[in-house]
C-alpha cells in the first residue's frame, strides 16, 4: 500500500489542534499536513508534531488573511500583489523551516488570463531560487470548490512547470480535483504522474472518505504500488462522521 499521510485541517477535527498529531499516528498515519497552521505558535506545534513521531509532509501558502478571514487564501498568480506574495512566502518559508514540512504549496489565487500566467511563472522562479532546498508544490483546484482560481488545468499547470523550470518545484495531484476537472483521474494521472511529488485523496463526488463514489481507489491504490511511487497520499475530504469510524481506506 501507499503511504499515507492525514490532513489534520479536515481530519480530526474532533480534537484540539495540538493533538491531532498524535491521533493522527495513533490512527495508523505516519505523516501529516497542516494546510494553514499559523494560528498555532510554532513551537508548540512542532513539539505536537516531534512527540506523535508524524513527518509533517506539507503545509500551504500564503497563510491567511487575518484582518479579513474570508480573503483570498492565495494571490500568486494576481497582478499588484507581488510584494504582498513575497512577504507572505518568507512567512511560510520560516514556519516550514521551523515545523520541519517537506513541501510548501504555493497557491495561485483568483485571476484569469496571460498577464496572471506572466504573474504566476515569475513568482514561482522567484519563491525557487529563494528558498532553493524547499520542495515546493502547486495544485490544480476545481472551479466549482473555489470559482475563478487561476490555476484550474492540469495542462496549465504542466505548462508553467516547464516554464518555471525549477528542480524544488512540483505538481501536487488531488484525485478528486481531478475527477472534477477532467471527468477521468486515471488519464490525467498517466498524462502528469511524472512531475507529481505529493498526492492528495477524497471520495467522488461528495468529498467523503476516498471509499466507494464514483472512483476507484483500492485500485488506484494498487496502481501506485505497481509504479512505484514513494510520496505520501494524503487523505483531503471531509469525514461523513467521526474520522476514526472512517479510515477503512487506509487498509
């Protein structure tokens, strides 16, 4: 089987923050990713994190907007907000460094069209050169999850890898993103497997345990196994009920 990791912002989220951790490990995972987790003092995280004994595999950029929590959670592809993104990255850069997270997630933000492209390329070869032993991620998301966000292609975001043209920079495939932009996760995945570092996992079409739905996992499962994939497979969705009664998934 894969390895698989739990995202403590949807998993878990019955218990303290500081001790999803340490569920998380007793529930059988070996790593973790926490996709905002500035709200909580870096020490006191990494202290969760170092006694569960989890690797923490990823966490997201930029953190939030904390004068206005419902403001865009990512801006690197929108045009005037270069200085805001580079602030914002060095933030990330220091908690990764402090929490020990092996991927950053760049997030692209809500803009459209060849200037946000211009925008987005650039700031990833700048975040790269910046932070040169930082494995670095970026994720097509779905429109219908989050309407107007620039990078919502696979092809596109191959494109801009081969633009950025970075070795720390990666694509971080979610299956059922994929599932809902495409229509067929096992085609995309043959078409992007080779730049992929970091998997991500939720039931289709509801976002559920990675179980039953519309897809095939137990297979695509086992096709991992057969290619030889070696990142982490991160459970993404939202529980149907306590997480615990549901990780059947995980074998």
């Amino acid at each position: 089987m894969p390895k698989f990791c739990a995202n403590l912002t949807m998993l878990f989220t019955e218990t303290p923050s500081l001790e999803r951790p340490l569920a998380a490990k007793l529930a059988g995972f070996e790593a973790v990713e926490i996709l905002f987790p500035y709200a909580e003092n870096a020490a006191d995280l990494g202290t969760a994190i170092a006694r569960a004994g989890v690797h923490l595999a990823l966490i997201n950029c930029p953190p939030p907007n904390y004068i206005d929590p419902d403001g865009p959670r990512g801006f690197a592809a929108v045009a005037g907000e270069e200085t805001r993104f580079q602030q914002a990255f060095r933030r990330t850069i220091r908690y990764a460094g402090a929490l020990g997270a092996e991927f950053v997630h760049i997030m692209a933000g809500v803009a459209e069209g060849p200037q946000a492209r211009a925008v987005f390329v650039e700031n990833l070869k700048w975040a790269a050169e910046f932070a040169p032993s930082q494995k670095l991620t970026i994720e097509p998301i779905n429109s219908g999850d989050m309407p107007g966000y620039f990078l919502n292609d696979f092809d596109l975001a191959m494109a801009v890898l081969e633009d950025v043209d970075a070795p720390n920079l990666h694509l971080q495939f979610d299956a059922y993103h994929a599932a809902k932009i495409t229509g067929d996760v096992l085609k995309t995945w043959e078409h992007v497997r080779a730049r992929v570092a970091h998997v991500q996992v939720g039931g289709v079409p509801d976002r559920r345990e990675p179980e039953g739905g519309d897809f095939d996992y137990p297979a695509f499962f086992k096709l991992l196994d057969k290619q030889k994939y070696k990142g982490w497979v991160s459970g993404e969705y939202n529980p149907a009920g306590r997480t615990e009664d549901g990780l059947n998934w995980i074998g």
